[in-house]
C-alpha cells in the first residue's frame, strides 16, 4: 500500500474530511486530495504531522514506500557500483597499456638511438699468407664503433693473436695484420662482397695507441711509402676547438674535396699539414681516414693543448 491509500484509509477511520486534515497539517484540501491519489507524496515532516494525527508511528505511516524507496536505493547503490568497478578496471587496463606501451617506445629508442650512435653492421674478413699457408678470420661488427657481434675463422689465428678477446674489430685486425708482417706476411682485408678493404695505420698519442682504417686514394698510398721509411713524429696543437693540427714534414699529393667531418676523421690540410678531429667541420680538404673513437673519448686521449702524434704501420 503506498501512502496516498495509506492517508486514504487511516482518514476515513478516523472520520475526517479532506478540509478537515488540510487544516490540521496546514495545506490545502487539493493537496489532501492529490496524496490520496498518488499524484503526490508529503515531505517528511508533514509525514511526521500526519503520523501524530492519525496516532500511528512513522514507519506505519510510510512503511511500503519507504521499502520501496530503500529497495531502490540499494538497487541503484548496487548498479552504480557495478558500474564504478567496470570504470576503474578499464581505466586500470588503459593505464597498464599505455605503461606497457611507454616501456615498449622507451626500449626501442634506446636501441635506435644505440644502433644509429654505432652506425651499420659490416663484415670484414682479413686473409693473411704466412710461412706458404693461408689464414683467414672474419668479423661482423658496429662500423661506427668497432663493437664485435661475431667473430671466427682460423684456431691458428686466434690463438697466435687473442684475436677473440678482443672487444673492437678494428684493433684485431690490426693485431693480426701487424703480427704476420712482423713474421714477413701478408695480409688484405676484405668486406663481405669480397672487395679488398681499406688498410690500416696507428697513431701513438699520450700513451694510448689510435688504430686509422684508410682511404682509398692516392694520398694515402704515399704517406704509407713514407710510414715503410719509419715513424712520423707530428706535434700538434689545437685549433678552433675542434681539432689537433700539426706540421707533416713533407707534401703529399692532395684529392682534396669539400666535406664535413665528424670526430675521429684523419684530414691532410693543405697537402702538409695532418688534422686530427675531436668535433665537426666544413671545408675542402683530403681525407685520409677515420679513427672509430667518440668525441668524449677523443677529447680525453688527445687532452687539452699541445700533444705529439706518432703516425706509425
């Protein structure tokens, strides 16, 4: 029974009209009549008047509509904690996925930036010739950096030379190439089309031994005539905060070419002059080869002010 049956009802047993009770509550006879007819309900406290009129307690007054109203609520309680909970876990999901998705991007960066400090994988395979037996040992590395990913070839080899011990391609190679020179071999280097590589010289610096791979061009051919004489003792200065140059002691023939260094470049300068970069420029000069250090680790074997370069096979 809702209340409007329930006012209905306790009225009429009580004997009083409609005019009657609105006064007692203090409202009119058309809203006595429309809680009688369920188009509206009275507030609490005309509930409470009504109850006293009547002699019966609240609850008896407004007991189905109040388990009505309570049944709702609860339902509704219940409905929207189904729905908070539903909120929350897809909120949690897209919040595990977009952490997952940030680790993921994080990881990747990291490994293209890494692989685009490190330059592109190459392979380089030296064969030597020594005491009439033929050796070969292969390598596939970081150009950029020398960093070796594999390495084999010849137990003959790796064992005279350590050769797998080593953590950079380039500093092997040289190991191997300037042990079977020292035993009156020969060694070429080769890329992976088979196509003879470029040589390589060392540079003697603070204590620190620098291993240049080579250009192909015919400057590079004589300074090595010159290197086959003995070492070439360079002292050289900074200048522009970018490079150490010095005085050759000689000319060489110059093929000479506008391009923009990067740290670790060898330059002959004016065709007497030898340029060791640590930092970037541009200007026209003949390249002679490349060091595979980084600028800090450069700037921190050639140090500050004047150094000696020793240029040596």
């Amino acid at each position: 029974m809702n209340i409007g049956n329930k006012i209905l009802e306790l009225r009429k047993k009580h004997n009083i009209t409609q005019e009657e009770l609105a006064e007692k509550v203090g409202v009119s006879r058309q809203t006595i009549s429309k809680w009688e007819l369920g188009e509206t309900s009275p507030d609490l406290n005309q509930a409470k008047e009504l109850s006293k009129i009547f002699n019966v307690s609240l609850d008896e007054m407004v007991d189905n509509d109040v388990k009505d109203l309570i049944v709702d609520k609860v339902s509704n309680t219940e409905k929207l904690a189904g729905l908070t909970l539903k909120i929350l876990k897809i909120i949690g999901i897209s919040a595990l996925v977009f952490i997952i998705i940030i680790i993921i991007a994080f990881v990747l960066l990291i490994a293209i930036r890494k692989n685009k400090d490190e330059g592109r994988f190459v392979e380089k395979t030296i064969v030597c010739n020594l005491h009439d037996e033929e050796y070969s040992y292969s390598f596939r590395f970081y150009e950029e950096t020398g960093n070796i990913t594999e390495a084999g070839g010849d137990a003959y080899l790796e064992m005279i030379t350590d050769a797998s011990k080593y953590g950079d391609a380039y500093q092997a190679i040289a190991k191997i190439d300037a042990y079977v020179k020292d035993r009156g071999g020969s060694c070429k280097v080769y890329d992976e089309d088979g196509d003879i590589k470029e040589r390589t010289m060392k540079i003697e610096v603070n204590g620190k031994e620098l291993i240049v791979e080579l250009e192909n061009n015919s400057s590079v051919d004589e300074l090595l005539q010159k290197l086959d004489e003995g070492d070439i003792i360079i002292n050289a200065h900074d200048y522009g905060s970018f490079e150490k140059v010095g005085d050759l002691g000689f000319s060489l023939t110059t093929n000479d070419q506008k391009i923009t260094t990067k740290p670790g470049d060898l330059i002959l300068y004016q065709g007497n002059q030898i340029t060791l970069y640590y930092d970037t420029n541009t200007w026209t000069f003949t390249k002679l080869g490349h060091v595979n250090k980084s600028k800090a680790e450069l700037k921190e074997i050639l140090g500050s002010g004047d150094v000696t370069l020793i240029l040596k096979r």
